[in-house]
C-alpha cells in the first residue's frame, strides 16, 4: 500500500466491486494485508472497524474454504483478546466478524474446535447479568454476544436446545434495557428446541420436561431443521408433539413472556409473538387463548409490524382464538387505518395488501387464487374509493380492490360502484387528454388494465373506451407505446382477446381517416408501430394499410430523402403482413408496394429488403412464407438477409438467414507453452558494448509501446465430445473477449479451416498488457459446416498465466556472460535505489526436496537465467513484463535453506511473484517461506 492509496480508498474500491479489485491482486494477499494491519497497534480504531467491515460483508470471496476461515477467525479471535476495553465499537465488530466467518466459511456446521471456543466465549460474555462484573461500559459487548448467539442459532437450529434453563435463568436476573436481547434469544432457542422434539416419536413427560430444564453444552448434532421456515399455513404441515404432555411448566413460561412482550419494541414483539404462536401450534397442550390477553392491545396498535403478527397469528388459529365480532373489528381497523392521513405511502399500501388477503375464519375459497374476503363489502370499502388526488401506487391498489368489491357485489351496488369507476377511469384519461405527464400517462394506463381486466365483458363501458382511446390517438400519436402495450397485456391475460382486436381495428381505421396535415414525419413513426402491430392480427383486413403506405409514399418525397428509419418502419409493417392469413386477398396490393420500395426509396438497405420481401411473396407459398419468417429457436427474429437467388424449399432459407448456435464446445485452444521471444542481431562482448546498450535500452524503454507485445501460441483443436457435422469447419473467426481492463482489445483472429483428421492449425495471440496480470480470455467462433451453415460457438475459456507474461530481457544473441551480469546488476541497483512508492524488494526461502536446486533452476528458469554458477551456488534470473516492468532473481544456496533474493520496479507484482515461486516448490515437494 502507497501514501497514494490510502486504506479507505482500497476497503471502497473493494466494497464496490470485489471481483474488479482482486484483479490486481489475490484474495489471500489482500486477507494477509487486513489482518496485519488489524494487529498494528499504530492504527486508530476506526481504520480497524472499516478494516473489519470487508469481512462482514464478504468473508466467502476472501476465505474461499473452511480451514481459511478457520484459520482467519483464529485471527480476528487474537485481535479481540488484544483490543483494549475502552475500544468498546471496535471490540462489538471483530466479535461480529468472527461470528460471520464461522458460520459463512461452514465452521460452525462442522463442528470445528474454533466454533466451539467462540461459543463458549459468546455464553461467557453473556452470563455477566446487569453488568457485576465487567460494568456498564461492556453492555454493548453483551448485546452483541447475545445477537451473535441468536444467528449461530438461527443458522444451527437446536444449537442451544440443551442450555434453556440457563437462557432462562439468565433472562429472569436481567433488568437493564439488554432484557430484550436475552428474552428473544431464549424463545428462539426455545421454539427450535420444540419443534426438534415434535420431529421425533414417542415422546415422554421426562423427555419434554428435560428440555426446558437443560443446562449441559451446545447441541452440536441437532440440526435436522435445516434454514427452512414454517409456511404460512402453519396447521397443515406444522410437526406436532403427541397430545397428552405435561405442559404445566411450558405454560407458565409461555404467560410470564407474554406478560414481559409490551416492554419489547415493536420490531422484537413482532417476532416474539410469531415464534410463540409457533410454539403453541406445535404444542397440542397449549390453548390459543393464551394470547386472548394481547388481543386488545394489539387490536389498538399503530405499528405495522405488530399488525402483520397480529394476522399471522389469526391465520393459524382462526377461530379458535378470534371471534366473529374480533375477525369485524379488526376488518375495521385495517380499512381505517389504510387512509391514515398520517402514514406514509408503503405502510398504506401494506394494509391495503392486509384487506385483500384478509384471513378469515371461515374461507369460502382455498384455491390460492385471489378472492376478496366476503366480510369486504361495498358499504365497509366506500371510503377507500380511488381519486385522482391519490398518489399512483395508491390509487391503483385501491382501484384493484375496488374492482373485486363491485364484482362480487348484488347487481344494484355492482352497478353504481362500477360506474363510479368508470367515471374515475375516464377522468385519468382526460387528465391524459391535457398533456398529462409521464408518470399520469402510465399510471392512467396501468389503471385502464386493472379495470378491463374486470369488466372487459361489459359491452357498453368497453365501447366506450374504444372510442376515447381512439379520439386521444387522433390527437396525441405519441400515445402509439402505451396502446400497443395495453392491447398486448389485455391479450396475454384474457382468454378472448376480443377487446384488443377492436382496439387496434379502430385505431386502424383512425390513421386511416387521419386528414394528410398530420401524417408528418415525426407523427408517421407512430403510426407506422401502430400498423405494424395491427398487421398481426389475423381477424383485421389488411388492405386499407396497404393502401395508405402506397399512397404516402407515393404522393410524398419520403423515398427521395431516404430516410433509414422510416423505410426501415414501413419493411417492418410488410414483414407482419407477409405472415398475414388472408394474404392472398392482398396479394397484388402488396407486391405492388413492395416493388415501388425496391425501385423508387432512395436508400440501397431499404431496397434490397423491399426486393427480398419481394421475391418470397412471389415464389412461396404462404406455409413456407411464414416458415421463413417465424421466430427462431430462441424466441428472436430470424436474421434477415438479402440474397441472389430463393431456394425451393424454405427450410432451406430460414437455415441460410440463420446463424445457428451450438448447445457445446466445438472448439477449444490447447497451449503450446514455448512463446515467441525477441530477437536481435546483435551481440555484446564488452563491458563498453554492454553500458552503451544499456543506455540505447533505457531511452526505448521510456517510448510508450516498446516490447510491450506477449505472443502465446495455440493448437486450434475440436473439442472431446464434438458432433460429426463439425468434423469439418471452414472460415473459422475466433473473437476475444478480457474479463478485465488490464489488457487492449484482443482482434479476432480468422482460420481457413479445421479438419479433425488432419494436423490443427497453430494460433498465435497476441496480448498488450496495461498491467501484467494474470487474465482470462472469454473465446467465441463463428464458422461454417460442409453443408453451408453458419454457426456460432462458445469455446472453453483459456486462462492466462503470470507466468505466460514472462519475457528474457532483449539482449542479442551471443552476448557475454560479463555482459549480461553487468545488466543484471545494473538494473538491480536502478531498483534498489528508485522510488520506494514503486519499486520492492523482498525475500524468500524454501527447502529443496528430492529435485536438486540445480535441476530446478533449470526447468524452470532456463531461458531468463543471466549468470548460472553451480559451483558457488548462486543464479541470477531476470524477468522482463510488458509494458515496462523487472523482476529480478537472486537465488542462493545456504546450508539449510535456499534464498531467494527479489526485487521489482512494481512492488504491486509482489504477490503474483510469491504465488509463481509457491506453485513451482508446491510442484517440486519443497517448503516456500516469505520474508
């Protein structure tokens, strides 16, 4: 890290995009990085809180697996020991990253001896009720603690399932304000303990009891719940302890956190009161009316999370607890409290959503369909009616529940509640009609398809929204979107799309009548999406559109200006009609325009479709028209093309027109692992030829572009599983694509052929690096099969090594040893003594296993090797990277370890150079060490 790059700038960057950020560096350099600067006892606390703050948002992408998060919490686990008390935030948060690593990094489902010693630390901390012994300062450490235990808990369910007694003990000795967090801990731990039990058989009194009294070590092995919930329909699929239990004491516990529940907030009584309404549902021994006492105060409250417990806990008991009178009342109060004036919008619309998936006592449905609860009447939903002074979201979740009353309503309130609504919608639609804005031409859209969706078989209503809707068009083309989108989504949700083919006939026949003043260029794109749509369906005639496109073009000077969009629009209208069913009643008509397009528009594209279009309607028949032009496979158009001459058969256009996709590799590249190095024909002899060199090199070195090429060679080969039909490709075109930015533009690189009988071609790659970085090409190719298809296929991705960046230094050939090592040393010396913000050196060692240093250096290293002397035990090795970086090799035999001496003139490469050296004494059976 550089003066240049402060901590705060990289935790940001890393936040931002993890996977941008670990592409100049590994995820385990970087997790070394944090965790050393948590141990420096220079750092303030809040550099260490947003140090910590990258493990509690992603602590799987910096410990890939169990035994590094392990080892990691470990860390975190020193760093809490030694953080001073004062240090109170700080402490809280490395607590919560130690609790988030365990339980992300799967330590805590394994069992692991690290996950052990933070619970018992975490039940440690909490036994200090009311502050005794650590005072009032550690209180959040305990707070802490206690929701550290509650996630272990909730992500191991049965965790604590042995230890309620004391939960419970605990929970009884706390007064302060950290009640709260005891008493949630313990019905969680409760509630999982419970329903563990009712997954068993043959329950006994001694059993269940010796749950609520157990104080022995953590239930490592009771996870057989898993992280899913109970559904909703708690009554149906909820397990069940046998009937006839002692459930005495359970009762008295369940009443005594009942009576505690109003001192909770709101937020933790709301999830109080459903874990106990889980608790009782599993019990056959505790009656609902255990909450009878809370009714009235929960009836009366404010607080939205407390309503949604509230009806949680009436669809799972229903009448065993709520009366007619309550399930009223409370009906009641959800339509008054959804017109609150004080509340804002999202708590209106939840309540709206409350009213119309109200759980009654007695449902007359159960399908899981949408039905309005039959207590929801038009006389107790009057006050919700929907205004124009409503906000959108609002109005159209009235408007929606509104639309069920009416519906279900006796014919005389039907009739007055849906005229009301009719009314509302064509005021929206006047509101529109006066250049209502963006927002009021949507919402008074999505208005008009909740109320069609309803009444669309109302004959006279639906007419006369025909013809406002036509009236409008007339005036505001710019509405052609909205339209075409309304008639769509009516279309998708009706069975009979009766009413969007009348929409789109009438807005037809209003282009149609449309004086010419206003077919202007900027109103003919709308109208022109219009037709197009209209020229879809197959119930409309299509010859008067035909008609009106001949007549424009013809009486206008659109072909002489040749517009492209606009021709484009009115190929698009041809293209539907082409498909259209009673195209033989417009056959003349529309050859007649197609032909006036292909001779007259003055744009070369436009014509040469026009002239396809053409020659289809001319030589096919409608069935293998339609073949052609049908969507493809994928659900897109078919690529359209212009061509010479039509094929007979039009399964063999729509192959032609199509570039087809491969369902598995076809290809892939295989690395050839020699590179094409540099070449000169030079050579240095001398100390004088080697500093005259040097300094020829350094002024190249400073020109943008110099050497900064890397050619990595490939056999093009077929894939192992490849078809037949790709036994042999032709006019191959391999396109690159860089998962980063650390390197140019790869350009596509073009093969004659692959035959898989025969040698495979060699392809060379070439890569300009910005920064020499480990990388990714994402390959695709676009090749042609014996039968004249094209094809497009993903290949294999080839990863990038460091090391396949490596160059030699350019020195010419034949140049001295004395020559090579005074250019070694040279550039060492420019490194140690250059910019401590850029260049590094550092240190390794490693032991040598059963391969000789010798032979290792020689495998490895052969062509970057400078001075090679084996009698006195040293090498020196020289990488060249492109753009303009050095890593330079001192490697030295000591008695009991080789050292490896390193420096750069990027220390950013540092960790790169650490994992190369690790993976080639990994390879070699040896033990690597940094310094």
């Amino acid at each position: 890290m550089t003066i240049a790059e402060p901590w705060d700038q990289r935790i940001s960057a890393f936040l931002l995009s993890p996977s941008q950020f670990l592409a100049t560096t590994t995820s385990e350099s970087f997790l070394a990085e944090v965790l050393h600067e948590l141990r420096n006892d220079k750092a303030n606390d809040h550099l260490k809180i947003l140090l910590v703050s990258v493990l509690l948002e992603h602590p799987t992408i910096l410990c890939t697996s169990s035994s590094e998060g392990e080892e990691t919490a470990l860390e975190l686990l020193s760093v809490f020991s030694h953080t001073p008390q004062k240090s109170i935030i700080l402490k809280c948060s490395v607590m919560l990253a130690i609790t988030n690593v365990i339980i992300c990094t799967s330590c805590l489902a394994t069992h692991t001896k690290t996950a052990e010693d933070w619970l018992d630390l975490l039940f440690q901390t909490i036994q200090d009720t009311n502050d005794y012994r650590c005072g009032l300062s550690q209180q959040p450490l305990r707070a802490t603690a206690c929701d550290c235990l509650r996630e272990m808990e909730i992500c191991n369910p049965g965790l604590l399932s042995q230890k309620l007694e004391a939960l419970y003990l605990l929970k009884q000795q706390e007064t302060t304000v950290l009640h709260q967090s005891y008493c949630m801990l313990y019905t969680l731990g409760l509630k999982n303990a419970i329903k563990i039990l009712a997954k068993q058989k043959d329950i006994t009194d001694l059993e269940f009891k010796s749950i609520l009294g157990g104080n022995e070590g953590f239930a490592w092995k009771s996870n057989q719940l898993g992280l899913t919930a109970l559904p909703i329909n708690m009554m149906v699929q909820v397990p069940c302890l046998p009937p006839g239990l002692d459930c005495k004491e359970l009762k008295s516990i369940m009443s005594s956190l009942l009576e505690e529940s109003y001192l909770l907030t709101p937020i933790s009584q709301s999830a109080l009161l459903r874990e106990l309404v889980e608790v009782v549902a599993m019990v056959p021994g505790l009656s609902p009316t255990l909450f009878k006492s809370q009714l009235l105060r929960l009836f009366g409250t404010a607080e939205a999370s407390l309503m949604h417990a509230t009806l949680f806990m009436k669809d799972t008991f229903t009448d065993s607890l709520f009366t007619a009178e309550d399930e009223n009342f409370l009906l009641k109060r959800l339509v008054g409290t959804a017109q609150h004036p004080l509340l804002r919008i999202p708590e209106k619309l939840f309540y709206m959503e409350c009213i119309l998936h109200f759980p009654e006592n007695r449902p007359i449905s159960s399908s899981g369909e949408e039905s309005l609860p039959v207590l929801v009447t038009p006389r107790l939903a009057a006050s919700l009616h929907p205004t124009v002074f409503n906000d959108s979201a609002t109005m159209l979740c009235r408007l929606n529940l509104l639309c069920l009353v009416h519906l279900e309503a006796d014919e005389g309130e039907a009739d007055k509640g849906i005229d009301y609504l009719f009314d509302h919608i064509m005021a929206l639609l006047k509101i529109v009609d006066n250049e209502g804005t963006r927002e009021v031409v949507v919402t008074s859209f999505r208005a008009l398809f909740i109320f069609l969706m309803h009444f669309n078989g109302v004959e006279e209503l639906s007419e006369k929204l025909i013809e406002k809707l036509c009236d409008m068009y007339s005036r505001h083309s710019r509405l052609a979107p909205n339209l075409i989108g309304l008639a769509d989504r009516i279309q998708e949700h009706l069975d009979d799309p009766v009413w969007s083919v009348r929409l789109l006939r009438g807005l037809q026949k209003c282009i149609m009548e449309m004086p010419p003043l206003q077919l202007t260029i900027h109103n003919l794109g709308w109208h022109l999406k219009v037709l197009k749509r209209v020229a879809k369906e197959g119930q409309i005639t299509q010859k008067n559109t035909i008609y009106l496109l001949l007549n424009v073009l013809i009486n206008s000077n659109l072909c002489e200006r040749g517009n492209w969009q606009v021709g484009n629009a009115v190929l698009a209208v041809c293209r539907n009609l082409l498909e259209h069913p009673s195209i033989d009643q417009v056959f003349i008509e529309l050859a007649d325009l197609l032909q006036y397009i292909s001779v007259h528009y003055d744009d070369t594209d436009i014509k040469d479709h026009a002239r396809f279009y053409y020659t289809l309607l001319t030589n096919l028949s409608w069935e293998k028209l339609t073949g052609v032009l049908v969507k493809g496979l994928d659900g897109g158009r078919a690529k359209e093309r212009s061509h010479s001459a039509i094929m007979a058969e039009s399964e063999g256009i729509a192959s032609n027109l199509t570039v087809h996709k491969t369902n598995r590799h076809v290809l892939q590249l295989i690395k050839v692992h020699d590179k094409a190095l540099p070449e000169s024909s030079e050579s240095l002899q001398t100390t004088k030829e080697a500093e005259n060199w040097l300094e020829v090199y350094q002024s190249q070195f400073q020109t943008p572009g110099f050497a900064s090429e890397v050619t990595l060679r490939y056999n093009l080969t077929h894939a192992k599983e490849s078809d037949a039909l790709f036994d042999k490709v032709f006019t191959i075109c391999l396109h690159f694509e860089l998962k980063d930015s650390n390197y140019a533009k790869v350009n596509d690189i073009h093969v004659p052929c692959v035959f898989k009988d025969r040698k495979p071609p060699e392809v060379k790659v070439k890569l300009k690096p910005f920064q020499p970085y480990p990388t990714t090409l994402c390959i695709s190719a676009i090749f042609t099969t014996q039968d004249g298809r094209s094809w497009h296929s993903q290949l294999p991705d080839v990863s990038v090594s460091f090391s396949e960046i490596f160059l030699p230094l350019p020195l010419p050939p034949n140049t001295s040893c004395e020559s090579k090592e005074q250019v070694f040393d040279h550039i060492w010396e420019d490194v140690a003594s250059g910019n401590p913000d850029k260049s590094a050196i550092s240190l390794f060692c490693f032991k040598t296993g059963d391969e000789s240093l010798a032979t290792l250096i020689e495998t490895h290293f052969q062509g970057y090797l400078i001075t090679d002397q084996p009698i006195e035990r040293s090498w020196k090795v020289l990488f060249f990277l492109p753009p303009m970086c050095h890593v330079l090799l001192k490697i030295t035999q000591a008695e009991d370890a080789v050292q490896v001496s390193v420096a750069t003139d990027n220390w950013e490469l540092l960790p790169f150079v650490n994992s190369y050296l690790q993976n080639i004494n990994d390879h070699c059976g040896t033990t690597v060490t940094d310094g």
